[in-house]
C-alpha cells in the first residue's frame, strides 16, 4: 500500500518559508531528500535517551542513523527504554533498538555497533553531520567531547574553519529533571568550557566509613570499599552481579545493626554501589524530542535555534531555563591555543612539568608528548629514545618563538592540546 | 512473588522517585486517551511504561499515511484499519502487566452519546480537542470528580493544561530544603542533652565529634546570654559568632586543631539566625476557608491543616510540628544517633499531639475519630512545612469572556519575558474559532497561507477585543505579532512528532503528579514554545 503523503506534517515545515527560521533557510523538498538520503547522524547510547532519539530522529525525517552502545538489556531499564521487552533482556541495545525501528518505520535505516565509544577510529565520527548524546555519564560525554573538538581547526585569524565543526546536541535527566544543550565546537561552549556544570559526587572520608558511621549509606561503602577487598581478594566487585550486590546488603546489614543504624534496604544498597540516577520514561522523551528538534534545527534551519542549553525542571509546576552559556577562551580542548608563559631558557623537561603542575591544564595531563608541527619535540612509548634528547635543550632552540603552537599529547586526551607559548620578558631580554 | 519481585525490578527507577506508594497509585490509574495522534499515544506510552492499571483509547478515525509519519504507536500494516485498534495493540506490547482497550468512535460524539462514560476512569486524556469539544469534556470530567489533562500539539506550538478543581499535596518535595533543627529554640530535652555535654572536660577525641547542632545550640546559648537575648544580626555580629565558635577549639602551641565539627559548626552556624520560614503558599493553605468548617466531607487533608492550625496555636507556641530528620554531622557513631533520638522522640510527639487535635476535629463533626491512621497523621507532619494545593478553574471559566482573566492576558502579552507564549496561547485559541468558521485549519492550502495568515490574525484580534483587550495589531502595547501568526499557519495545524513527544512527555510527568498526589502540578495552561525552546504557565 502507497505511503503518499506520509510526511506531511514535517514538509509543512521543511517546504514553506517561515518567519522564524534559521540562517539561510531556503524552504523546499530538497530538504527533506537530503535527511533522508544524505544525512548521516550518530545517536551515540541507546538507553533511555537512545531510543527515544532514534524513534524521534526517524519521525522526523533523518533516513540514516547509526547507533552505538555497548550495554545490554537489562530488567530495570523496562520502565522507559520502550523498544526493548522482557524477552531481550541480555541482548545488545544497540542492535535491538535499530532493529525496531526499521521494523516500525518503513525506509528508515539505522546501523548498529555494539561497541565501546573509544574502539572507533576517529574516521568513524568524521563520517556525520551531527552527533547525538544520550549519555549518563560525564566521562563518556568529555571522551566525545574530545572527538568532536579535535577535527575543530582555526585559520590564522583565530577564527573557527566551519568546514571542520562537528556539531553535538546533548541531554541528561534525572528524575522530573533534565537539560538539552547545542555544542558548537568553536562557537558555543564545549563540555571542558563548562566543566562546573557537572555536580562533584559526594564521598565519604574513610575515617568516618572505618570507626563512626552514622548512616545506612557510611554502612554500605564500608562493606564494599574496605570489607569487600579484605573478604574477597579473589573476587573483583561487579555491581551488576546479584551475589555481589547481595554479600554487600548482607555485609552493610550486619554493620548497621552492630552500630544500632535504621532504615537499611537492598534498594538503598544498589542505589548507593552504583550510584543509581532515577530515571523515567517522560523525562527521557522530553529531552530527547528537544534534543531532536535542535539537531533537525542544526541540520535544515527550519527554525531558530537554541542558544546553547535548555534546563527543564518538572518538580514544581514546570520550569524551564534557556541560558547563553560562554566559551571559556583558554579552554585547552576547543580553543585555538591556551597561552602558556615561559621563559625562552626554560627546558623542554622544565615546560612539561610545568604543564603538568598548571592548575588548568594539568587535569587533562598524566604523561605528556610534546610535538611542534611535524616535529616530534619529546614522544613516550617507541620514539622516546629518539627524542629523550631534547628534553635537556631551552624551548626557544626548539620553536620558532613568540607565538609558537605546540601541541601536548596525552593518553587522556583524545586529540592534542594546542598550547601557544608566550615568551617572558625578563628572561627573554636577558637571552638576547 | 516472582511478579513483585520482577514488579520492583522493572518499576526501580521509577519507584526511587515516588517510593513503592506513588507505584501503587500508578498501578491503580484506569486512563482513558481521546484521540491516538501522536500527542496521546506518546503520553499514554510513558504512562504505560510506568505500570498504570490499565487504559482505553478512544478514537473513530482509520489509520492513513499522515499518520505513519508522525506516530510510533501505529503500524504500516494498520494501514486503513481502526487507528484506536492499532494503536491499542502497539501499546499493550509495551508492558505486558498493563491492560488496554479502545473504543472506535469519535471522542466527540461519544462525550455528546454517553458522558457516563468516562466516570469510571481515575484520569482523561484529551488530545487534540478543539476549544468547544474541551469545554465539554471539562464539565464531564468535572461533574463526575475525574481528573483531566488537556493537550494540543499545534505546528511548532504546545499546549498542556490539567484541569482539577482541587490537587491537595502533602509531599510536594521540594528541591531545597532548609534543615528543622531548633538551634536558637531548642525544646527542653535538646536544651537538657546540649547542656549535659560539657565541652572544656572532653577529652581531645570526643570534643573534636560532638555533633556541631549541639555546638551551635551552645553558642547561640551563650551569644543570647551576653547580647540580652539576641541573636546575632549585622554581618559584624555574625563574624563574631563564628569566632566565638572558633575560640572553643583546642589548641596545640597556639595552633588549632583539625577539627572538622567545628569546621562544620562555622559553615552550618546560618541555621541558627536563618531557621526555615513559613511559606507563603503553606501561610495561604492555613488560611483556607476548607480548613475553617470541617464538615462530613471533608477530606483528610483539611482536616489534618485544621488540626495543625491548632497544633501551631496551641502547643507550637508559632512553630509548626518537628521534621524529624538531621543531615550527617561529623560525630562519633553513639552521639549522632543519640541526637537523631531526641528529634525523632520531638517529631513524634508533636505528631501524637496534632493527632490529638485531628481526633477531635473529626469528632465534632459526627466523624469517626479513628478513620485516620496514625501513620497518615505523621506522614502528613513530617511533610507539613512543605503542603501544597493547586487549584485550577474550569475551562469554561478560563475562555469565557465574562469570566476570563483579562488583565493577566493583557500583562502577559505585554510583558517581555511572555510575550511570544501568550500569543500563541492566544493564536491557538484563534485557530480553533478559524475552524469554527471555515471548516479548516490556517494554512491547509499552500496558495492560501498568506490570506490565512490575514484572516487569523483577524480572529486573533476578534478574541482579544471580546476579553476588552485593545492594542492588538502587533503593537508594543501587546496583541500578537505577524511573526508568529505567520509561523502559525505555516504548520498548519500539523502534529509534528517532536513536539507531539514533548507534550506527550510533559504531559505524562503532569498524570504522574496528579495520580501519585507528588510534587507541583502545573496550575494553568502550558504553552511551550518549540522555536524558542521556552514554557509559560499562564493562569487565565
Ligand atoms: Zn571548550
């Protein structure tokens, strides 16, 4: 049976020129073939967001999207993750979410990997016009981050080449909570920009856990950060293990009723071991239809665009929140250069430990390689011999001077650092 | 027991958000979805991924390719088929413990035929509803004590509006809460234990863990005592405050000891000038006329607030009955569950006392004493601080040029922070009556949405001339600008499946505060926005 007519809706939008719109609309049905035949997103998670993303993306147009989670399906995540049933439960997430969406949605074809993030070659991502997170959590998002900054490139106006920006739309929930977010490497803020936004997890002091806890939760990372290791060295921890999960209850149990402490719970206990976020099926389809919008906004210009997050708050009546979130200049991972101060005598073993201890900087940095366009200045691993030399000469015999840019390479980075040196005076003046 | 153990499996998530009672009134909700565009079958989808008891879709429209493009709950194969039939098939997949059923007539004639209907269910869902056919279902709803949530997906515009006469929440669970504590009003036992503590005799051990509540109350104490009986005000004040508390520490050759309860005692010692207020809403809900005359139908809730209205008088002496509860303080095991006692011992009494107050209401009023559990009465203190009601008026009230909120119309579409959702909310209300008159939607033809667009605009400005609001024609002094009535009939009444998704969304999170009687329902209509990705709650 024919499906004439089917995108109807979407093509109101896609195929009359509006008066809020993006830069550069130009309405017609070229907008449409291009979603759905040259288009490429990557829905990266296929949880609670994930398969809200997928289902909305395809309703709204997008032809081919890729899909990639590693995890599979387990009983609790039933309550939101709607393409998945009680007999998938152990199969992969990502397969069985692309699945049934092509099995819904006639035409649409979705490409599954089931697979880490980091076992994809950069080339990989390069492949899409944009890139969706439903993620939860933030070091996934930062690694992604990471992907999307490091194709970013300037030109010598230190401005960004938008041939080379990646675009991500973001979302998180928890409970009645949730935020979409728009990352324009170069142009809006990049995770590392606006780290802050990210809450710290609370622990406890060990002290307090060893000799005076007071609540079920003191109980319960007792029993598994210092009785678990003492009991079973054998054994590593496995949250997701229902033994485990259940010495631990036992353990943290037995603790609590020594001490007198009430209202310990097996529920309590997972919820503190895995540090369980509450998560909901309305929450999820809000940010995600947002999310879905802002990547179909990105891609067409059929509207105006959000600028750059969107806070949603459900427990009060509801509130949102749109906020201009600003680009930190220095940021080390989406700006054209962080600058860095030396003396030009200063050593090349002296800028790296330097770079290290910086307050800033150092946090993204464990073992650093340093390299200045396609100079190798100090490499670890296999060229550490060739290059182990010059850590010994002054930076100002290794670059070009003021201004240089030389590039930091870390194994907890994804792509390198651009550090542009500035020369100290007082130091330089005595050089010459 | 395998089910109510894969029941708290599958249902964890949720239930870490409304505890094992919000899922038992989930798991007893019969809702009924007029209409199975995308804007109800997403709703219903979340809800029923949740665990509802069961739900019955009404719906007289068949299945055609529109429908496929936007809706995820409807198959290629339901083609032509009844769209209320597929729709209920898809979602019933969905949880196998949920159970569904469908009615294959418009909601329209079935309100006109048989508005008996819907008196069995715990909540309606109307989608996609024109002005009049909300009218309707509001006085059904009304009339047989059945929550409703209206909802629109409209083009790049959304709409949400629950409609209950009264939502009376006990848990409204707030997202910051100040600590009860009592630390410049401590009732005698807290006094007696803070005063049995005595701090220069302590041995290095125990002084650095005592609890800093009970360092606080001692300061206060002693500030009190030295300042005729006031606390500290002025910034300067309280700076000495802190160094008072700061003077109590041991010393070792003139440098202090690491002690972290002192620490927290300076970072905590607010909560002994800034204790937590009565609230303006809880101040509102005291005064209510409910609580005032206690009648045979009184609901509990009233006759808890008439009793803690007594509690507040009486043995309060002003304040309201303990929490209960104390955040982790650095202290050694058997002196913070000590303290935990002595708050948990104050809670309950003052529970047992506006128990007390709620026995006799009830008496007095032909009630029988004991129909209110005790567990109700101090669930209902432990949360009284923090009550809520939300009342909304009936729709008719709302639209109605007699009854309807003009000069809040009026300062929301002059106010800049709402301007662009009030017209919509307005352009949406014109649509309808659009429809009324020409039997289509603005913009359906493609050559026809710029005259559309003129003739919209006229019915908008028709509206607001009726609620006696002059200016319109897209001044500053308010009305709604050519912008968004052009954007307007650009969708052309289109249900976009994005925004249908969002409104289905927001919806579901309103059923699940109506049905669990948890957190803040909105109390007015929601206009969300999907080009500026903004809402307002507009109470009309
Ligand atoms: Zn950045």
């Amino acid at each position: 049976m024919g499906l004439e007519g089917r995108w109807r809706d979407i093509d109101y939008l896609l195929t009359r020129q509006g008066n809020v719109v993006g830069p550069g609309f130009e309405p017609g049905p070229e907008i449409r073939e291009f979603l759905q035949n040259d288009c490429r997103v990557l829905v990266v998670g296929a949880g609670g967001l994930g398969c809200e993303l997928l289902k909305d993306l395809a309703l709204s147009g997008f032809g081919n999207i890729d899909v990639i989670d590693m995890d599979t399906i387990d009983v609790s995540n039933l309550n939101r993750q709607f393409l998945f049933r009680m007999h998938d439960v152990g199969r992969s997430k990502a397969e069985i979410a692309a699945q049934r969406i092509m099995q819904r949605i006639p035409g649409v074809s979705v490409t599954a990997h089931h697979c880490m993030i980091q076992d994809k070659p950069l080339d990989f991502y390069q492949q899409f016009h944009v890139i969706v997170l439903g993620l939860d959590s933030l070091e996934a998002r930062r690694y992604m981050n990471s992907v999307a900054c490091s194709f970013l490139e300037y030109d010598e106006d230190g401005q960004p080449d938008l041939s080379t920006i990646k675009p991500m739309v973001d979302g998180g929930t928890e409970g009645f909570k949730g935020h979409a977010r728009v990352l324009i490497p170069g142009v809006t803020p990049c995770f590392e920009c606006t780290l802050w936004l990210f809450p710290p997890q609370t622990k406890f002091p060990l002290c307090t856990l060893a000799e005076t806890p007071r609540s079920p939760a003191h109980c319960i990372e007792y029993a598994k950060i210092i009785l678990w290791p003492k009991e079973r060295s054998d054994d590593s921890f496995d949250a997701d293990c229902e033994e485990h999960m259940k010495w631990v209850y036992e353990k943290a149990l037995a603790r609590a009723a020594e001490f007198g402490i009430q209202g310990m719970t097996y529920q309590l206990t997972q919820g503190v071991v895995k540090n369980i976020i509450p998560a909901i099926a309305s929450t999820n389809a809000i940010v995600a239809a947002q999310c879905t919008l802002e990547a179909l906004k990105m891609v067409t210009m059929c509207s105006t665009g959000l600028n750059n997050y969107m806070m949603y708050v459900g427990t009060d009546g509801v509130y949102t929140l749109t906020t201009p979130y600003e680009r930190d200049e220095k940021c080390p991972i989406c700006s054209a250069g962080v600058s860095y101060e030396v003396s030009p005598s200063t050593t090349l073993q002296q800028l790296i430990d330097g770079l290290v201890a910086d307050p800033d900087l150092g946090k993204h940095l464990s073992a650093p390689s340093v390299s200045y366009g396609s100079t190798n200045l100090y490499m670890r691993g296999a060229l550490e011999g060739q290059t182990r030399h010059n850590l010994e000469k002054p930076i100002s015999e290794l670059v070009d001077g003021e201004g240089s840019v030389i590039h930091v390479n870390d194994r907890k980075l994804v792509s390198a650092m651009k550090v542009r040196l500035k020369f100290n005076g007082t130091n330089g003046h005595m050089e010459t | 027991m395998a089910v109510v153990a894969d029941k708290s499996k599958r249902y964890d998530r949720g239930i870490r958000v409304w505890g094992a009672h919000g899922q038992e009134a989930l798991e007893a909700a019969r809702v009924c979805l007029l209409n199975a565009g995308p804007t109800g079958t997403e709703t219903l989808k979340n809800l029923v991924l949740g665990g509802i008891h069961s739900f019955t879709v009404v719906d007289g429209a068949k299945v055609t390719p529109a429908d496929l493009g936007n809706n995820f709950l409807l198959t290629a194969d339901g083609l032509a088929a009844s769209r209320a039939q597929v729709a209920t098939e898809c979602l019933k997949e969905l949880n196998e413990s949920v159970a569904g059923s469908y009615v294959e007539e418009s909601p329209r004639s079935l309100m006109n035929s048989n508005p008996d209907f819907f008196r069995h269910f715990t909540l309606v869902i109307a989608t996609q509803l024109s002005e009049a056919g909300a009218v309707t279902i509001d006085k059904i709803c009304r009339q047989h004590g059945v929550r409703l949530l209206l909802l629109r997906s409209y083009g790049l515009l959304g709409y949400v509006r629950p409609s209950v006469p009264e939502q009376r929440i006990v848990e409204s669970k707030p997202d910051s809460k100040v600590d009860d504590l009592r630390l410049s009003n401590p009732w005698p036992e807290l006094e007696a234990y803070a005063a049995s503590i005595d701090l220069a005799g302590a041995e290095d051990v125990l002084h650095s863990h005592i609890p800093y509540a009970v360092l606080l109350i001692k300061a206060a104490q002693q500030w009190r005592q030295e300042h005729d009986g006031q606390l500290p005000g002025s910034c300067a004040e309280r700076t000495a405050f802190k160094d008072l508390l700061k003077s109590w520490q041991r010393h070792i050759d003139g440098i202090p000891l690491e002690e972290e309860n002192f620490t927290e005692a300076v970072a905590n010692a607010h909560k002994v000038w800034a204790p937590p207020t009565v609230s303006s809403e809880l101040r509102a809900i005291l005064e209510d006329s409910c609580a005032a005359h206690i009648t045979q139908q009184s609901p509990s809730f009233w006759v808890l607030v008439a009793a803690l209205k007594r509690f507040i008088e009486q043995e309060g002496q002003g304040q309201l009955p303990l929490e209960g509860s104390i955040p982790d303080m650095h202290a050694s095991t058997q002196q913070y569950l000590e303290l935990q006692r002595i708050y948990r011992a104050k809670a309950d009494a003052d529970a047992a006392a506006v128990e007390a107050h709620a026995r006799n209401i009830l008496e007095a009023a032909g009630r029988d004493p004991a129909s209110l559990p005790t567990s109700e009465v101090k669930h209902f203190c432990k949360h009284a601080r923090y009550l809520r009601l939300v009342r909304c008026r009936s729709l008719a009230e709302e639209t109605e040029p007699a009854s309807c909120r003009a000069d809040s119309l009026r300062a929301a579409l002059s106010s800049e922070e709402t301007a662009a959702n009030a017209a919509l909310y307005v352009l949406l209300r014109a649509a309808d009556r659009f429809h009324a008159t020409y039997q289509r939607y603005p913009g359906s033809f493609d050559s026809e949405v710029e005259e559309d667009a003129a003739l919209l605009k006229s019915q908008a400005n028709a509206l607001l001339a009726e609620c006696g609001i002059s200016g319109a024609g897209g001044s500053a002094a308010g009305g709604v600008s050519d912008d968004l009535v052009g954007e307007v009939c650009r969708c052309a009444a289109g249900e976009l499946h994005v925004v249908a998704a969002v409104v289905g969304a927001i919806a579901a999170q309103e059923a699940i505060k109506l049905l669990t009687g948890q957190f803040v329902p909105v109390g007015g209509a929601l206009v969300y926005n999907a080009m500026a990705c903004t809402t307002s709650v507009f109470a009309f």
